[in-house]
C-alpha cells in the first residue's frame, strides 16, 4: 500500500501545479489604488481586463522557493524563537507538572477539560486570530492529551481547530473581519453582538463535536506509575505563570499596541531567557534547549515559507485576479439569497490559491462590496460570507502552512486530518449558512 505524500510532497506539489494552472488561465488584473484613508492599496472595481504578459518562467519558479520562505522571514523568526522558548519551559519540566497537575484534580471530568482547552483557543482565535502560535505548543498539547486518554485528532481540534472556529465566528479579529470591514467602508466591529451570539454557537457545536469524537475513541490513559512524577513547586508554578503573562501582554500589544512579529518574537525569546534561568537550566542548558526547540521547528518554519511560494507564483503568472473575476462576477445575475451562499462559497475556493485570509479580504471585500449594494446584499453580510467561507478554510486546504505544520508535528497525516476535519468543518460551515440567511432576513 503507497504512503500518502507527507507535507514537503503535497506543498511542492501545489507550487507545481499552480505554476502549471498560469500556462492555462488568461492573464489579467484590476486596477489598484493606494486608499489614504485604509493605509493600503486597493483593488477598483469593474476594472478587470485581460492582459499580454510574458509567461512564468522555470527559472521564476525556483527562485520562487527561497523568496517564498524569505518573505515570511518575521514569522519563521516568530516560529523558531517561540519554539526554543516553549522547548526551554519544557524543558524545566513546568509543563508536565501543570499538566500532571490538572489531569489529576480532572480525573472523571475529562470533557471539562477539552471544553475549556478548546475555549481558551477560540477566544485566542477570536482576539487575534491565532494559529501560526500554535505550532510550538504542540508537544504539550499532545502530551495534555495523552495524559486524558485522547489521540492525536483531539489535540489538534481543541487547539488549533478551536482556534480557527473563533478566527472565523469573530467580531473582532483584526486580520479578519476588521480588514474585510475596513476594505468594505463600514464601521470598524460594527454589527459585533450578533457575531458574538453565533461565536457562541459555534463554539459550543465544535466542542461538543469533539468532544463526541473523544469519547468515542478513547485511548488508553498514562498510567501514574508509568508517567514521570512531578511535584508543582514553586519553580514550576512561577516559570507557567511567567508563559501566561507572556500571552496576556501578545495580546494586548496586538490589539492596542499594534504590534507584530518581531515584537511577540523578541518577547518570547526574553520568556525562554528568564524560564531558563529561573528553572536552573543555566546559561548552557538554556541555550542547548533553544537550539533543540529551533531544530523541532525548522521544518514547520520551511512549510509556511512553501505556502508563501504558492501565493508568489500566482502573483508572477497574473492569474489571481483572473480567478477572483471568475469567481465572483457571476454572483450579480442570482437571487439575493442564493448569490449570498455563492459568495460565501466562492471565498472558499479562492482561499485556496490565496491562503492570507488577510489578503484574500482586501482583494475581494472592495470588489464584492459595490456588489452587493447592486444586489441590494448589506456590506454586513458580505463580510459574514468572506469570514465563514474563507478563514473557516483554514481547517482543510494544505495550501495553509500553520495547518499543515501543526499536523505534521503531532504526527499526523493530511488524508488522516481531512478525513476527520471535513464533516466537521461542514456542519460549521452550515451555522454559517444559517447565521446568514437569518442575517438578510434581519436585515443586519
């Protein structure tokens, strides 16, 4: 029986074929304008037309590989030094004690704790749309998992599916619904409390999801005796509540200090310092648990950097906008609530060749917004059709490097997560069908 290709395989092979799918589709682009009053370029719309351009060339295409991984250098930065620092808090041992810790105070109230995990990642999705942060937790989430008696799938869906349901169901992440809002002129979190009443829903259907897939696929626990036993003293309560803090103050200089990856970069790094130190790892022992952190990363690091290579490509080919054209020009001739749902289905598939939700909003949010007004569809809902089709994608396309970094350090297959994946991201993607209709019918 032939292996299913692992991660490197599957990404090299879409960088293939998209640079294959630039000789097929027609070159074109919209006109562009740098918008004084959103701080980026814009697309104009109805300004679409076909272009000469000379084709991509082999040589474009391999170059396309380093520049791919060089221009997300800031969040490889992010992903190595987040690494080392989580490996040196592991290292200290604090992560088995606060997990042995609360899986003993948990024994028979398992699904409590998947209900929490999978809270605290939603409202992390929610606030800052995290995912890329994940991929140096994973360890520990698969170890937390392991200590309840719960598989590789669980770990991944309380944590990073988790995190991509609140992204998607957000009011307020801002590289998500504030960027598609701002590129749709209308108020910055407007209309948040009937996102916060369906963030709620969804978070309650996907916890209930998993935790029903966790029950009925119980594996068999850690026994105590076979487990390293560790006592919660004071180093190991002091070095998690500094990972904590480390978090708490991301969050808040994303939001209010606009802060971006060098900065949550050099911020971990100082955790991983003083964990270090505190945990009496010493300067050596600290700095040898860095370099094995970095070394755990480098392929998680070289995957987000191949997905960036994918999106290069399209760019070079000018095929993107010949694919959001394709995509979205049809919608004007269809009923109102039929041509909503092929909104929200067509951001679903452009999120493949585009896996920057970030992007992909202000590609499309200036194009479908006078769209819509045609179509007498509120500014409101077009934004509900971006945000639960595209970033809800996150779940499935390998196109995502988090995602297929995530997977590949928990030792997961890409067929084995789609297989698990698929149905749950449907029924989330069927709230959203639901949250939308009630939307035009509300007139949100």
């Amino acid at each position: 029986m032939r292996k299913f290709p692992n991660a490197l395989v599957i990404m090299l092979g879409f960088i293939l074929f998209v640079s294959l799918l630039t000789y097929v589709l027609p070159k074109g682009e919209y006109q562009r304008v740098h918008n004084p009053d959103l701080g980026y370029v814009t697309v104009v719309p109805n300004s679409y037309s076909q272009i000469e351009a000379p084709s991509i060339t082999v040589g474009q295409i391999l170059l396309s590989i380093p520049e791919g991984i060089t221009g997300r250098a800031e969040l490889i930065a992010l992903i190595f030094l987040l690494g080392g620092a989580f490996f040196v808090v592991d290292r200290t041992g604090a992560f088995k004690d606060g997990i042995q810790f609360i899986t003993d105070k948990l024994q028979g109230k398992e699904s409590v704790a998947l209900a929490i995990v999978s809270l605290l990642f939603t409202t992390g999705g929610a606030l800052n749309g995290l995912q890329e942060e994940i991929i140096a937790m994973v360890p520990v989430l698969l170890f937390f998992a392991n200590r309840l008696g719960y598989n590789s799938l669980v770990a991944v869906g309380i944590s990073y599916g988790a995190a991509v349901v609140g992204s998607s169901f957000s009011p307020m992440n801002p590289f998500g619904v504030a960027v598609a809002q701002k590129a749709a002129e209308i108020p910055l979190f407007s209309g948040s409390i009937y996102r916060i009443v369906i963030l709620i829903l969804a978070y309650l259907l996907w916890t209930t999801l998993i935790i029903r897939y966790a029950q009925k696929n119980r594996v068999e626990k850690v026994k105590k005796e076979q487990a390293e036993k560790h006592q919660m003293d004071g180093k190991s309560i002091l070095i998690l509540c500094l990972t904590a803090l480390a978090f708490v103050i991301v969050i808040y200089g994303l939001v209010v200090l606009e802060w971006g990856f060098n900065e949550m970069s050099a911020e971990f790094f100082l955790l991983g310092i003083i964990a270090g130190l505190v945990g009496k790892l010493g300067l050596n022992g600290t700095a040898e648990s860095f370099i094995q952190g970095f070394k755990e990363m480098t392929f998680a690091a070289i995957i987000i950097g191949l997905a960036n290579s994918i999106t290069l490509i399209l760019q070079q080919g000018m095929i993107i906008d010949t694919i959001i054209y394709g995509l979205f020009t049809p919608l004007q001739y269809l009923p109102k609530s039929i041509a909503t749902l092929f909104m929200m289905a067509a951001q679903a598939l452009l999120h493949f060749p585009v896996p920057s939700y970030s992007a992909q909003a202000i590609m499309t949010m200036p194009i479908l917004a006078p769209l819509a007004d045609l179509m007498g569809i509120s500014r409101q809902v077009c934004v509900l059709a971006y945000q639960y089709g595209a970033i809800m994608m996150d779940m499935l396309i390998p196109t995502n490097g988090a995602l297929m970094a995530v997977i590949s350090i928990a030792g997961i297959s890409f067929n084995k997560w789609f297989a698990f994946a698929l149905k749950l991201t449907l029924i989330l993607m069927g709230l959203g069908i639901v949250a939308i209709i009630i939307a035009i019918n509300i007139g949100y």
